[in-house]
C-alpha cells in the first residue's frame, strides 16, 4: 500500500468563499470581502480605491457563498459519508475580533467554528484549520495599513491564543497562511496590502512578509504550548517551475524563480532568512527591519509539516518576447506546448506534481501534505439534476497516481491530500460561482440566483471508493 495508514483525505474550503453571513454574530468586514471584481481583484490596489466606500450591495462573495453558515451540519454529514478523515478549513478572523485589535474576542464568532469542529469530530473528521486564508480585518487595513504594520503581529498573537486555548483537544492541525508567498502576487487580496503612489512596493511586501513571518513562528510557539500534540504547518501557492529551453539562462531563472516562493518556506521551516534572499533584497535596496529577538523566534520556532497547493507546474525563461505574453498571469509563466489546459486556462500537469513532492521534500525533509489540488470545471446538471464529472475524475485521479509515484516510488513522506472545493464554492481568482471544483454541487449562478440545493456528483461516489481503499483503487 503507498499511502500511510492513517492518510489524512479530505477536501477544502476557506470562511469567505462558502460561508455567506457576512455580518451575522457581529461579524467584522475583511479585506477578501471588499475586494474588486475584474482585473483588479487579484492585483496592486492603491489607497484611493473606491473599495474604501464601501456600500452593502458590494460585499463579495462573503455576503452569502453558498451559506455554509447555514448548512454547515448537512454539508459536513456529506463529507462523512465521502468517507473524510479530514477537512481543511479556515476561521474568519473577523468573526472572531470584528475590528481585529480588540482585546476580548466575539463569543459568538467562538461558538460557530467549536459547533463546526464538534460536528466534524461526530464522524471522526479531523478539522485542519487555517488561521487566515488571505483574510485581514479591514479596520486592520485601514487603521494600520494592514501587515505593513508590526502591531499586526500583536493582534494576530493574540487571536492565536485565543483560538488555541478554546479548541484545544478539538483541532489538532493548523496552517498559519494559506498560500504566504501570494502576498508578492495579489498584495490586498492575500494580505490587504495596498499602496500610496511614493510607495517603494517592494519593501512594503517584505517587509509585510518578515512580520507574517515572525507572527507564524509565534503562532508555532503558542500552539506547541498550549498543546504539545497541536501541529503547525505553513503553505506555500507550490508548484515547480521548468526552463523554457535548455540553455543555461532559462534554467538559472527558472530555479531563480523557485525560490522566489521557497523563500518563505526556507524561513518557516529551516528557520533562517536563505543567503540568496539576503543578497536578493540586498541588490532590490530592501531593507527589513526587525527587532531584536525575531531571528532567535523564527529558528526556534519552525514548522511541524509542509503544506502546499499545486493546480500547475509553471515554466521561466529570459526571453522578452515570450515573457510579454505572460502579462496579467498571477505567476508569470509562459505557456508549456507539452501540456493541455482547463477551460479556465490553467495548464494540467500530474507529472508536475510527483515533482514538486521531490522538489519540496529534498528541501526540507519534513512531511508533506497537499492540502489543495482540483479542476474549475464549469458543470453542466443532466436533466436529472446529475454533473456527470468524468473530466474532474480523471484529472484527480492521475494527480493521485503521481502522489503516489512520489510516495511508493521515491520515498516521499506524504501526510495527507485535501482537494480544493471539496462542495463548490466561490472562486477566489474570478470572484465566480461558475468555476467549480466540487464533488457537491450547490444550485446557485454568477448572478447569485438558485436554491443553494446540494447534490453529489458522480465525482463523489469515485471519491468515496478512493478513500475507502487508501488510494489504491482509482
Ligand atoms: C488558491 C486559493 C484558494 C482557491 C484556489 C483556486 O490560490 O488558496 O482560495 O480559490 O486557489 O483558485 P480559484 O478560486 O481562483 O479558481
């Protein structure tokens, strides 16, 4: 058998994209709320952005999602019946402090995510939760410019103590940031970073990203605290990059490249700030400035286990014509003419996969866990009300084939897998309901019409035999 024993299969979510009631319990605003739809959605916001004016009819997709607020019993008794063992899952820091600098937390916000937790734990699902998918309060980001401000790192310790405490014996694995390195791609969205003109943006960003750095190892610190058996990952947006060509250029940036985003992970797993990123920051005029302490935080307080997403391998080159075409992807990467691609044009690459396993493992030589992977497919109910989902099937499963290459193969050390979407929900890059990755269809449109009605796919009896087999029958 290749995967462990006790493989951790589930699937995925994050708080803004599913859960709807936005302003229920006392509820604050968060950045991922408020962000554009369009081009600007995922890029450089400055400060003069409308988004500031906010009126109701503009809050998306928290406003409602799929209402997972409301049907979190039914669709969790879903994911028991998949046969999960798992579910990742975020908290909405504002549901937990509505502004985000208050001292005494919002008891309901507490009381929603422990009924979510008891309910996982009824089926023996064990919740992975994510401190903060993306989202930042947005009093955070208007009075303190977000995590540009150090006191963010105050206000993010204190949640941690209080989610740590409360859920202890109820959640035992953490991810501090999902995705850590987008905060260089999609600034506001993945970090509600935004910019004045005079910004230098760069430094704005790493210096955002020290103290995202300093505010995980702490998390790491406090959970292993309050409860030695708590374990903290963090979650790199993975994915290897190839040389366009073999000549030597491509490949020294396509390795330059990798380790844009191994950065932090080299951080929060070695403990250490890498000798490529001090000279990097070094050239770019960078300055990040720390206090004292900080550096002994991050080395003594590094991860349990890595996580990661991977949709695509991606693919560097130096060659300007090609890079033009890259404009508007969130990672730059050029087309791969070896690969085909969803109807959401994102390139599907399974090999890819066995070889970031290899990639990151050979890095830090911890355990891995995928706690994203999936297909946006827009599906297409039969007359009978039925997705038949064979495209998202056979993605899936040659994903699961390359996992287990890595594992039986090469000797990976792989702790779980959590598809993303695991219940269709709002995508986070189009802001659209119709890009779906789920084994449940929920009956709602872009234009919010439909009955949030539940129903499995024919994913979802494939699934299911896949966990029942550890994997072994796909
Ligand atoms: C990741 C995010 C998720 C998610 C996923 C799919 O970057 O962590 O929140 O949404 O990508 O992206 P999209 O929703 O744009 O299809």
């Amino acid at each position: 058998m290749a995967f462990r024993k006790d493989f951790l299969w589930g699937g995925a979510t994050a708080a803004n994209q599913c859960e709807g009631g936005y302003n229920l319990d006392g509820r604050g605003l968060a950045n991922v709320d408020l962000a554009p739809l369009g081009e600007k959605r995922m890029g450089v916001i400055t400060g003069q952005d409308k988004m500031f004016e906010f009126v109701d009819g503009e809050i998306y997709p928290a406003k409602e999602a799929i209402d997972m607020y409301h049907h979190y019993e039914e669709d969790i008794s879903l994911f028991a019946e998949m046969g999960f063992k798992t579910y990742r899952m975020s908290i909405a820091w504002s549901r937990i402090f509505p502004r985000g600098d208050e001292s005494e937390p919002n008891e309901a916000g507490l009381e929603f995510y422990e009924k979510i937790f008891k309910e996982c734990k009824k089926y023996g699902i064990e919740p992975l939760v994510t401190i903060t998918h993306f989202d930042c309060p947005m009093y955070l980001v208007e009075k303190y410019g977000a995590w540009r401000s150090r006191e963010l790192v105050g206000f993010y310790e204190n949640l941690c103590n209080v989610i740590f405490n409360r859920y202890k014996g109820l959640v035992k694995y953490w991810l501090t940031f999902n995705e850590i390195n987008m905060i260089l791609h999609a600034p506001f969205m993945g970090a509600g970073l935004y910019f004045a003109p005079e910004d230098n943006q760069d430094q704005v960003k790493y210096q955002a990203a020290h103290h995202e750095l300093v505010a995980s190892a702490i998390a790491t610190k406090i959970a292993h605290e309050v409860d030695p058996e708590m374990k903290v990952g963090c979650m790199l947006a993975a994915g290897a990059y190839y040389p366009y060509s073999p000549k030597p250029e491509d490949v020294f940036e396509s390795r330059q490249k990798d380790r844009e985003s191994y950065f932090f992970i080299d951080v929060q797993s070695r403990g250490e700030y890498p000798a490529y990123a001090l000279k990097e920051l070094e050239r770019k005029g960078i300055e990040i400035k720390m206090e004292d302490g900080d550096l002994e935080l991050l080395r003594e307080n590094t991860v349990d286990f890595v996580s990661f997403s991977y949709y695509s391998s991606r693919v560097a080159t130096t060659d300007e014509e090609l890079l033009a075409k890259t404009e508007g992807n969130i990672f730059a990467s050029v087309a791969n003419p070896y690969l085909k691609a969803s109807e959401w044009g994102w390139q599907i690459d399974p090999m890819g996969l066995r070889i970031t396993l290899n990639d990151i493992y050979d890095r830090y030589q911890k355990p891995l866990f995928i706690v994203e992977n999936g297909l946006g497919a827009k599906d297409t109910p039969n007359e009978n009300g039925y997705v038949v989902d064979d495209y998202r099937i056979d993605y899936l499963s040659q994903h699961i084939q390359a996992m287990k290459d890595a594992v039986e193969l090469d000797g990976v050390d792989l702790m779980g897998y959590t598809t993303w979407g695991c219940i269709d929900l709002v995508s986070a890059g189009t802001g659209q309901m119709s890009k779906r990755y789920g084994f449940i269809y929920v009956d709602k449109d872009d234009e919010g019409n439909g009955t949030l009605k539940r129903s499995k796919k024919k994913s979802f009896d494939w699934y299911k035999k896949v966990i029942a087999t550890n994997g072994e029958d796909l």
